[in-house]
C-alpha cells in the first residue's frame, strides 16, 4: 500500500466510523438522504479519487477508489459513493470535470434512446442523484452521455439491502444537446463492468471483514449453557469457516486489483468476481446461523451488511454469468492447457 | 481482529523462465514414459529414479545453501518446482518429507554435522525421510504419545509404536517425536524431543497398513529398544514440541493441499473444452475460480514464510479450504462428464477420477484435520 492509500484508507475508516450507524442505514432504507455522510464524504475528496486534479479530482489512482470501496462496504455507506466513483471515472476518460455531486451510470447494451422521452429501470440511487451517466446507444449510436434528472420522475424500487435501485421517468430531454461521446462499445462495456464489478467486489471483501468481526464479538459475548458460545465447537467452525471465507476472498481481490494496476487484467476479473460473490453467500448464511434468532431481526445490525452481500453478489455479473462468459471465451480463444492457463502471468493488455 | 492480507507476489521474469525450464523437463519426462501422471502423487508416487533425476536437475533442497549440496534459490522458487510436479502429477512421494520438511529441520536445529551428512544426500534424491508422530492412541491429541526415548550411554534407547508413517517402507530415516520425560499435566507440549531414526536399525519392525484401495504407502513402525546414538538428536531435548509444530507451518500451505486432484481437473476441463460444452465447463470454471484464489493465498503464505514470519493461523486456513477443494473437485467433475471411475482403467480420466474419489477421505485428516485446524483459527480469532 502506497503512503498516500494508507493516509486515504485511514481517513476514510474515521470518516465512516464516525458517522455510519445503524440508525443511519435505517433512515437511508426509509428514503432519507445522508447529508452530512455525503458533504463530509466530498470535502475529504475521497468522492473524487482517482480522478486527476486538473479535472478537479483529488488525484491518486483507482487502487485507492477500491480502497475507499472496500471500507465503504464495511462500514455499509448509505450513500451512491460506488456509483459517484466510478462514474467519475468513467466521465473523466472523457476529460469532463467533476462536480462532487452524487452522480449514478446506467449500463444497458440493449437499449437505444431515440426519443425525448423515454425510462431507465434499476437505477442505483436514482432518487437521490444529480445525474446519470447512461453507457448505452443514443439515436443508434453507441454513447457515454449525461443525464440530468431534474427532468425525471422516480419510481421507487429497491434491492435486497433497501438501497435504491428506481426507475426513471425522463420526459423532455432533448437528446441531441446532452453532453455526449461516442465511444466503442466493445471496449466501453469491458471498461465499466471491469471498474464496477472489482468495485463491488471490494465493497463485498469489507462487508465480509465486518461481519467476521461482528461474528468474532458475538460469540464471546453471547452466554449459553453458562459461556460463551465461542467455546463451543460447533460455533468455533463457523468462526473458522467465516475467516476463510474473508482470507480467500481478499486474496482474490488483491490479485485482481493488482492485475488491474498493472494493466494486465483478463481471467482475473471473473475468477475473482466468481469467488468473492460465492463466499458472499457462504459467509453471510453462517454469519446467521452464528447469531441465532437475534441476526434475523431489524434491530439488530447484521441484516445491513448480510442484505448487501445478497444483493451484491448479483451486481455486475453472478458466479453463473462470468462463468459462461469465461467458458466461451476459453472455448474460443484459448490454447493452453488448464495449468499454463493459471500460470499465466503477463496476460497482455485486454480485456474480458 | 487482524488484517487478512496477504502478500501479492508477481513472479519475475526469471522466475517465469525457470518456471518453463521445470515444465519443459516434466513434459519430455511424461512423453518419454519415464512416468504416469497420478491424482495425489506427492503421497502415493513413489520412484527414486524419478527422485534422482529431480536431484540431478538441483530442484531437490532448492533453497538450501550451497555447502549442503541446494542452490541457495529462495522459497518461491521452490513453490514454482512443487506445484509443477504436483499439477503434472510425477511420482514424488519418495523424497517428499526430507526436501520439505527434514532438511529445513536440519538447517533450523540440527548439528552441524547432521547437516553436512544428511543434507547433500537428501538433495541428490538418494535419502528419504518419513514423519514419526502418530500413534495408535495419539492421532489429533498428539502431546499424548507414549513412545519414550531414556537415556543410556552414547545415545538413547527408543521404545513405543508410530503409525500412519508414510514411506516408512521406502525411506531411510524418520524423524521420530518422542517422550524424553514423563508427562506434565501443567505443561503438556513439554518433555518430548525429536529424533533421526535409522529405520534399518535393529528392533524396528515396519508392517504395512493397507489404504482403503490395498495401496501401501502407510505402516505402523514398532520400536524394540531401538538404539539412537547422540548425534542423531535433533535440536534440544525437550524441545521437540516446538521444533516438530514449526514444520508444520511447511506441512500445511503448499501447493499439495491445493492440487492432489488437480489432473483430474484439468483433464475434466480439457474433455469438456473439446465437446464445447459450455454450461459444464461453466461449472468446471467455478472450481478454477477457487483454485487461482487459494493458490494466491498459499503464494502469500509462502512469501510471508519466506520472510519469517508467523503464518499458523493463515497455514490453517490453506488447508483447511484447500483440502476441501481438493475432494469437490471430484464431487463436481463426476457430475460433469461421463465417466466409469477405475484405478485399472486405461483411459486416463476414469483413472484419475478413481485416484481421485478413493484418496478424498486422507485430503482433509493427513496433516492435521479439518477439525483440529478450525480449533486452531477459532482460538486465534476470538484472542485477539
């Protein structure tokens, strides 16, 4: 870790441990905004990481945003800093400036707007954001474009966790006079599933380390039969089991990440994403069945972090869809063995 | 509760090139006949033909200095030697035990004497060790063997029982745990010292214990007033707790508690490659996915080893979840692809497929169980 990550990664940890509680997150759920959460956030800069100062970025690079990540999930953020992220990085390939606002992206290969008015489904955080970045045809030509959604409508929905994931109703917004660029779509889509779903697998690896914590305290609290259920066996193999999971699981992450750093970037992608979003059912499905009757209820915080392993280990493709991806791919272009496949280390410079 | 970070290492250049240099040997090896690939060939492999080309190449002790005949070459570069033998599956079993745990016994305790003659042996592929520490009455409870070593003159007279002793048969040596004193309910890992013993001294007795498939690789070694001379004790009397649970750091997060199934793996994988058949190499993948992350992580530990650093907690990890990988590799291929699993078959994916069902049960117990490794990250998670 760079000294600058390490300066980032504990700013952030003060910044989030002091005001994400689960008050909080509850309030998030019920539709309140987290202001203070969101300003404090943006005057850290750590919204804006990774995005160079001319732009108005604080600079750094992406290893430190999946750094902010990581934390974020630990500490199960309520607010769209994932999405404000990596849609500013997404915005500043294009040389667009940040503007600290809370910012989401709305990828959708199949879709092609072509009329003033028009909807975007399952947009997270879409109630409370400035702006989308939409990553799909406009007019039938493939685009990164901004859309302001002062000219939508929202129609709440959720995911798992109770974080917003709405439809926009837009009406009335010229197309042709949004700020827009034409890019590849091959590449584009490789760049913002490979951003989004190492972010989220980040995000996943610090909602795995806290419920390892909780898990760790809870069972040296909790007394039964006159001790700690912490002393007994059975108890002691999920504890054991919640800390392989996390130990895997990072080491999947740290590769990937590194891999990216490095520009290299292929099999990592979906062989991490595949293992982080299977540990994310394990370790969250033991993390109950540690905590008994008292994790399955609202007052208690396991829920806000179990929810969101449920819900992101969907995101950005599941075990299932990198898995078929990964499978043509090594149908199609691959002729190496398994071995030479696994040891491969300098993968060349593409994408998945 | 600690970080659960672990080192990411990039192999250099010189690594890859030296990684290639092993797999171009396996390869001319395997097409010239001088093997045949096996599932768990570090356990049930035995040549020591094979085991002295191996020494002849230098890839034996590869980390040791250069006086005791290894190569001075770092900890990594060994990684890369094992998990190539390993993934092609060579008959390494013969001096498995003495490159990767009695040679680096010697370098940590031994005398210098036990060094300059066991060691050059050892890398030349010609001396072999087994692992004294299993008795009738002491699988998982290890502290409480009963084999004693009493002090007479010139040396110390050996008398008691090892069982589960891989190789003994095929080896020359076993480094044999052993009570120099009486129990200590107080201290229970106290009074137990570690010995080189020759197994073809007078009163060791060597029976063959069948595997479940009537392979013999284990045996249940007899010790009747078995004399060890002094110079054949390694490190400190009494010490031997410490000494033999520091090799298990070695033991625990190798390659070998990642790829005892990996032929079968890939030959699973390149089967389904061939009838393009993507939902089942979809599933194959999911197992690939596994495999990479539990191979970073026992790189890691392999790095922070190298390093000296304390890797029990992070060992256990490895093996506990590498191990289990190892048996649902079978799980999940048997499902994948066609096959009539036979240890006669000539067909090489039925074969590997037998190997690898009927050696699942010893995955998770040799070396420590599943159980005893989850006690030990438990305890280490909930002190701190």
């Amino acid at each position: 870790m760079s000294e600058m990550q390490e300066y980032i990664v504990d700013a952030t940890n003060k910044i989030l441990k002091k005001h994400v509680t689960k008050e909080l997150v509850d309030a998030s759920e019920k539709g309140e905004w987290s202001d203070q959460l969101w300003d404090v956030l943006v005057e850290s800069g750590l919204v804006s990481v990774g995005i160079e100062e001319g732009l108005g970025g604080t600079g750094g690079d992406a290893t430190d945003g999946f750094a902010i990540l990581r934390l974020a999930g630990k500490y199960a953020a309520p607010v769209p800093i994932f999405e404000t992220i990596i849609a500013g990085w997404l915005l500043a390939d294009h040389k667009v400036e940040t503007t600290y606002e809370p910012i989401s992206f709305s990828m959708n290969i199949e879709s092609d707007l072509n009329s003033n008015d028009f909807v975007l489904k399952q947009v997270p955080w879409g109630r409370h954001v400035k702006k989308v970045v939409y990553i799909g045809e406009i007019n039938g030509a493939f685009k990164i474009a901004i859309l302001p959604t002062d000219h939508a409508t929202v129609k709440l929905n959720q995911n798992l966790a109770g974080e917003p994931l709405d439809e926009l109703h837009f009406s009335g917004i010229e197309l042709e006079k949004i700020t827009q660029f034409d890019v590849d779509q091959q590449d584009t889509f490789n760049r913002v599933m490979t951003l989004a779903a190492l972010g989220k697998s980040a995000m996943m690896a610090g909602a795995m380390e806290q419920v390892l914590d909780m898990s760790v305290f809870y069972a040296g609290e909790r007394q039964q039969f006159g001790r700690p259920i912490g002393k007994f066996q059975a108890v002691q193999h999920h504890l054991s089991a919640l800390t392989a999971e996390t130990a895997v699981v990072l080491a999947a992450l740290n590769y990937a990440i590194v891999a990216f750093q490095e520009g290299t970037i292929k099999e990592e992608l979906p062989l991490a994403k595949m293992k982080i979003s299977e540990s994310a059912g394990k370790v969250a499905g033991i993390a109950h069945q540690l905590h008994g009757a008292i994790g399955m209820t609202h007052e208690h915080q396991l829920h806000q972090l179990s929810r969101r392993l449920w819900a992101w280990r969907e995101d950005y493709g599941n075990e299932s869809y990198w898995a078929k991806k990964l499978a043509k791919t090594y149908i199609e272009n691959n002729d190496l063995t398994l071995w030479e496949f696994i040891t491969n280390e300098k993968r060349g410079n593409v994408n998945v | 509760m600690k970080n659960l970070d672990l080192p990411v290492v990039s192999f250099t250049a010189e690594q890859n090139k030296f990684r290639k240099e092993v797999r171009d040997f396996l390869q001319k090896e395997l097409n010239s006949g001088s093997f045949i690939s096996h599932a768990d060939s570090w356990m049930s492999g035995y040549s020591s033909e094979f085991s002295k080309k191996l020494g002849q190449q230098g890839w034996i002790g590869l980390t040791w200095p250069k006086k005791y005949g290894g190569q001075e070459r770092s900890a990594l570069d060994r990684y890369i030697v094992t998990e190539e033998l390993l993934a092609i599956g060579a008959p390494v079993a013969s001096h498995w035990f003495a490159d990767r745990q009695s040679g680096p016994l010697f370098l940590k305790f031994g005398t210098e004497e036990q060094r300059k003659f066991f060691l050059p042996k050892i890398a030349k592929g010609e001396c072999y060790f087994s692992i004294g520490l299993s008795e009738p009455n002491s699988g998982s409870d290890l502290a409480s063997i009963k084999t004693k070593a009493e002090k007479v003159d010139g040396g110390w007279l050996v008398n008691g029982m090892k069982t589960w002793t891989s190789g003994a048969h095929h080896s020359h040596y076993a480094i044999t745990l052993c009570r120099t004193s009486p129990p200590d309910e107080k201290n229970r890992h106290a009074g137990m010292s570690q010995f080189v013993l020759d197994l073809s001294a007078e009163g060791v007795t060597i029976q063959p214990i069948q595997f479940l498939t009537g392979e013999h690789h284990f045996n249940e070694v007899f010790l009747d007033n078995v004399f060890v001379p002094d110079e054949h004790v390694v490190g400190e009397i009494g010490n031997g707790w410490k000494q033999g649970m520091e090799e298990l750091a070695y033991e625990r997060s190798g390659p070998e508690r990642i790829l005892s199934t990996f032929p079968l793996l890939q030959e699973a994988v390149e089967y389904l490659k061939e009838q393009k058949d993507i939902n089942g190499l979809a599933q194959a993948l999911q197992l690939v996915s596994r495999m990479w992350s539990l191979r970073n992580m026992s790189i890691g530990v392999a790095q922070m080893l190298e390093k000296g650093e304390d890797v029990s907690l992070t060992a256990s990890l490895v093996k506990d979840l590498g191990t289990i990988f190892e048996q649902t590799v079978a799980e999940t291929v048997r499902l994948l692809i066609d096959s009539t699993p036979s240890v006669t078959s000539s067909k090489l994916i039925d074969r590997l497929m037998a190997e690898s069902v009927l050696h699942g049960p010893g995955f998770t117990l040799r070396g420590g169980t599943t159980e005893i490794l989850r006690g030990i990250v438990a305890k280490g998670v909930l002190a701190k």
